[in-house]
C-alpha cells in the first residue's frame, strides 16, 4: 500500500454553511451539465464550422476532441488540485475557465482560434468536473441518499450530454454555431455566483504538491496516441506517419507511469488500483465510455448528411434519447437495490449493446422511428442505467482526502476513452467511406461505428460480471481505510 494511502487525512471545512444538500448538489450538477453539455453540444453544428471556417474531416473531429483530450487529461489534476487548494475554491477556477474560453470559441475568426479554444474549455472542464462529483458525495451522508444523489448529478451529466443535439439545433437554427458556445457565458457567469455565494470550502489538508510533470505526460500522450489515429485514416496504419505518433504517445503512456510509481506525490496514485472497486469500475468506465461517447457524433452526422435533417430538426431527432438516459439514471438506484450494484451495471451496458447492433443496421433510405429514435432509446436507456453504479463503485473504496482524485479518475476514465474511441471510430468509419461522398457510403461507414461499438459494449459486459464487486465497499472511506480488495 502506498504511503498516500496510509496517511491519515482529514477533511477540514474552511467556512460552516446552513446551505441545504440539494441546494448544493443542485449547484454541482449545473457545473457538470455545462462540462458535459460542451461535450456534444457542437455536434450538430460541426457542418456549419466546416463551411464557415474550412474545416475539414480531421479538423471536424478535432473540435470534438480537442476538448475531450484536455478534459480527460487534465482531469486527475483538477481532481487532486481540489483535494489540496479547496474544492470550492476549484470549482470557481475551472467554471471561470470555461466560461471565458467559451466566449474566446464563439468569436474565434480561424480553425486554429476555435480548436484552441476548445482545449482550453477541456481544461477549465477537469478543473471542475471533479470538484462536482466530491461536492454532492460530501453534501449528502452514504448510503442510498448518496445512491440518490449520484444518480441525479449521472442524469444531469447524462442530460447535458443528451440536450447538446437539440440546444445546438436550436442556436445554429435561430442564430449561429458561434451561440452553441457563447451561451455557456451567462449561464456559467450565473453559476459561478451562485457558487461563490453559497458553496462551502473543504480540502484534504496535507501539504502534497501538484504533479505537474504527471499531468504534462499523461495530456500529452492521449493527444498525441489520438493524433495517431487520425493519421491511420489517410495513411494506413503501417505508414511511418501514423505509426511514429502511435509509438511516442504509447512511450509517454509509459513514462508516465514510471514517474506515478517513483514521485512522493503523485497525481495517480498506483495504489489506488489495488482497490478492486475503482480499477475495475474505472476500466468498465474506459471501456463502455469508447464506444457511448461517439453515440451522438455519429447520430448527428447520419441525420444530417444522410437523411437530409436540418440541425434543428436532427437535435429534436435526439429528444427521445436524450428523455430515455435521464430516465434510466433516475432509475438506477432502484435496479441497484434490486440486483446489485454490478448486475445493473452489466445489465445497462448489455442493453445499450444491443441498441448499437440495432443502428449498425442503419441505411441511406432509413426512416426516423426505425434508423434513429428506437434504437437511440435502447443505446441511452442502457447508457443511464450503467452509469450511476459505476460511479458508486468506483468512488466507494477510497480514503476521504483521495475524493477529489477518484472522483476525477471516473471522470477521466470515461472521457479518456470516449477521446481514443472517437479517434478510432472515426478512422474506421471514415477508411470504410473512402473518397465516396454518397449517402450510401457515408452510411456503411456510420454503420461500421455503431457495429464496433456494439462489441466494444458486450466486452464491457463480460468485464463487468467477471471483475466488479458485488456491492459498494461501504464503510472504508469513512473509516480512511483502504482495503486491497472489495469483498
């Protein structure tokens, strides 16, 4: 067991608050809608972007992922820097972040302001998002008013992901892409004072440092591993231009680990993996988020380059779905105390695999009800119900000073996958496509998406059965124990 373990650490509360629990998990989860809501919000308008700002096929997918790869990589950090400075205090930083990147995003003139902008939303957004999950976990006692309240911050999340296709429809409709980014400003600038004015301050007084070489390395490496793939799409994946960013993203991967394992304070922690409920939680995160991630991209993309729909109508194309994943996360802690934390989370992530078998039978003359609305009920539907008991597992297991780190490790598990999935997904879809711009074309590559994301999902099954634990591994984190195993 490593010393950061070990240590004792104590939660001091840096300001006494009468502030009621909902109303402070209702502020944590308006943080995490605007991080998720960024997420897929610029979806539907990625056509528009092209036109207005030449982008090409690379650089559509570089507007999506270069936020998620700044999010996921700088996410331990923001999570570990909450721990340390003060949650509230992290909170305040990272919305402030994004929302003035957002504002720089809206007016940005080139392809390279926007995609710069994007990264540094991401970065604004792991500098929060860890912040809003530790907020509601220390809001709200454990057990299954926690349950509860973890399900409501996932369905939150969940439907900021799920509202970017009809609130980007709408602004691109109505107004311009730029809105689908400058509309972040006031709603942040509202949030950001309602949380100064009434969130508490609480941090892991320790006196560790921030592991800036850690951090450096792993946002790196994501990057330059999804550049890679990109690469493979025009070059083939044994030419040297995709093979060289393979080998050196891998190699940083590599050191930084080698640095984790050496630093006194490090930014992850490698024995936090000897918990069973947070290594294989997390992994089921990376694994299921590769493939859920890419759902709306795809989505959006076949309802308006295929089926013709304008961005409005292709956002209210998605309502179903968007309604179907706050459902299901609504009633995830029911399913749990019915089954089992482990069994709804094999059962959601098996039905959100069969709806991504559905939409790989997907094809150019499709119709709505049939190519897009039943089958992106059965993928969210799925989706919801997985999500909540992964996150319960995987924050069960830790001491109370390591909450702002895992709550970021679920974050980053999830982004960091969705990030490498759409780069890969991408690449196949677009190699199956090649140089035909039919919808016929443009909908076998689609299709080859959702196929491999249905098997990426039913692998995520079989993980989930074999490795994760029973039940959350109660009682630990309040009594600062760290088990190596959950029973």
């Amino acid at each position: 067991m490593t010393p950061m373990l070990q240590a004792p650490e104590v939660a001091r509360p840096v300001r006494r608050t009468a502030v009621p629990a909902w109303l402070l998990v209702a502020l944590a989860c308006a943080g995490q809608f605007l991080v998720v809501l960024d997420v897929s919000v610029v979806n539907v308008a990625l056509p528009s972007m092209r036109a207005d700002l030449g982008l090409g096929p690379s650089g559509l997918q570089w507007v999506v992922n270069a936020y998620a790869i700044a999010f996921a990589g700088f996410m331990l950090l923001g999570g570990r820097a909450g721990d340390l400075y003060g949650r509230k205090r992290m909170f305040l930083v990272g919305l402030a972040l994004f929302t003035l990147a957002s504002l720089g995003g809206g007016l940005a003139g080139q392809d390279w302001q926007l995609l710069l902008a994007r990264a540094v939303q991401g970065l604004g957004a792991a500098v929060l998002a860890p912040s809003t999950l530790t907020i509601v976990t220390a809001a709200v006692p454990e057990g299954a008013a926690r349950a509860r309240a973890i399900a409501t911050w996932t369905a939150v999340g969940a439907g900021g992901g799920a509202a970017g296709g009809l609130v980007g429809g709408v602004l691109v409709d109505t107004l311009s892409w730029r809105w689908v980014l400058l509309i972040n400003v006031p709603v942040g600038a509202v949030v950001l004072a309602g949380a100064a004015r009434l969130l508490p301050e609480s941090r892991a007084g320790d006196g560790r440092r921030l592991d800036l070489p850690g951090a450096a390395l792993v946002t790196a490496g994501l990057a330059t591993l999804a550049y890679g793939i990109s690469q493979t799409e025009a070059a083939g994946w044994t030419a040297p231009a995709a093979l060289v960013p393979l080998a050196v993203g891998l190699a940083l991967i590599g050191l930084f680990v080698a640095v984790e394992a050496r630093t006194a304070s490090p930014l992850m922690p490698l024995g936090l993996f000897r918990l069973r409920a947070v290594s294989s939680a997390n992994a089921a995160m990376f694994l299921c988020g590769s493939a859920m991630f890419c759902m709306w991209f795809f989505m959006t993309l076949y309802a308006q380059n295929v089926l013709g729909y304008t961005p409005l109508q292709a956002g209210l194309a998605l309502m179903p779905s968007s309604l179907a994943i706050v459902l299901s996360s609504k009633l995830a802690p029911r399913v749990m105390r019915a089954v089992g934390a482990r069994s709804a989370a094999a059962l959601g992530t098996a039905v959100a695999a069969g709806g991504f078998a559905w939409q790989s039978t997907m094809g150019a003359d499709g119709t709505y009800v049939t190519g897009i609305m039943l089958p992106g009920i059965v993928m969210m539907l799925g989706a919801g119900l997985s999500a909540t008991p992964l996150a319960s597992l995987a924050t069960s297991g830790a001491a109370p000073g390591e909450a702002g780190l895992v709550s970021g490790l679920v974050n980053t598990s999830r982004t960091m996958g969705g990030s490498l999935g759409l780069a890969v997904l991408s690449t196949l879809a677009a190699a199956r496509t090649g140089d035909r711009g039919t919808p016929q074309a443009l909908t076998e590559g689609y299709a080859l998406a959702f196929r491999t994301g249905a098997w990426l999902l039913a692998a995520g099954t079989l993980l989930m059965l074999a490795w994760l634990p029973r039940r959350p591994a109660a009682g630990r984190a309040s009594a600062g124990r760290a088990s190596t195993s959950a029973k």
